[in-house]
C-alpha cells in the first residue's frame, strides 16, 4: 500500500498547488481536506503517513487537529507539518510542542514537499 500523505487547508488555491506539488512523490497516495473535521475522519479511515496542516481553520485549528491525531491514538505514522499564515512565534512553538515540523506561509512549495520527502523516508 502507498504511503498516505493528508493535506488539510481551508484555502483551495493553498490545496491545489500542495496537490500538484506533492503529486510527484513518487507511489505515496495524496489526500486533500478542506478542514479539520474533514481531515479527521480521513484519519479514522486509512493509516495516515504524513499530514500538512494549515493552522486557521473554520471549527477546528490545525494546532486542535493535531491533539485530536494524538489522542485517539491515529498520529501520523511519518509526522506532521504546520504551515501557517499567522505570525510565527505562537504557533509555531504549540506545533513543535507537539512533534510537528513548522513552515510560515506563504511556503514554498518545494520545501514543503521536500520536508514531506524526508518524512517518508526518514520518518
């Protein structure tokens, strides 16, 4: 089975350029949610390798998100990434708190996918 990269953001601009990003990583099966909500009940369903989160959702932040992975015991098998569009220091600090990797938006791509890259193979 293919690895399961999660990438969850409300904005879809943000979710179409991580889609075509993340689309040549070779065998691993990318899967787009446009919320917290969406993304934890894709989490419930398949093994999750990898998640990229935004952070400012509707209903449920990335930062909630992720103590949701924990708790009910379906963190990704690889890692997290938070990108945000917030400032830095917050933020980033509650994502590193919980053993998540942090990018500032706006991202670049490539860096984002190639952290994602590492996690796959170094997870």
């Amino acid at each position: 089975m293919p690895p399961v990269v999660l990438v969850v953001d409300d904005a879809e601009e943000w979710r179409t350029m991580l889609r075509l990003a993340l689309g040549t990583l070779g065998d691993a099966k990318v899967v787009m949610a446009e919320n917290a909500a969406a993304a934890l009940e894709a989490a419930r369903r398949e093994a999750v390798a990898v998640l990229v989160t935004d952070v400012g959702m509707p209903g449920m932040s990335g930062i909630e998100l992720l103590d949701k992975l924990k708790a009910e015991g379906i963190w990704p098998a690889r890692g997290a990434i938070v990108v945000s569009g917030e400032e830095a220091g917050a933020v980033e600090q509650a994502a590193r708190a919980r053993g998540a990797s942090f990018f500032s938006k706006p991202a670049s791509m490539i860096e984002v996918k190639r952290a994602v890259e590492r996690l796959l193979r170094d997870g």
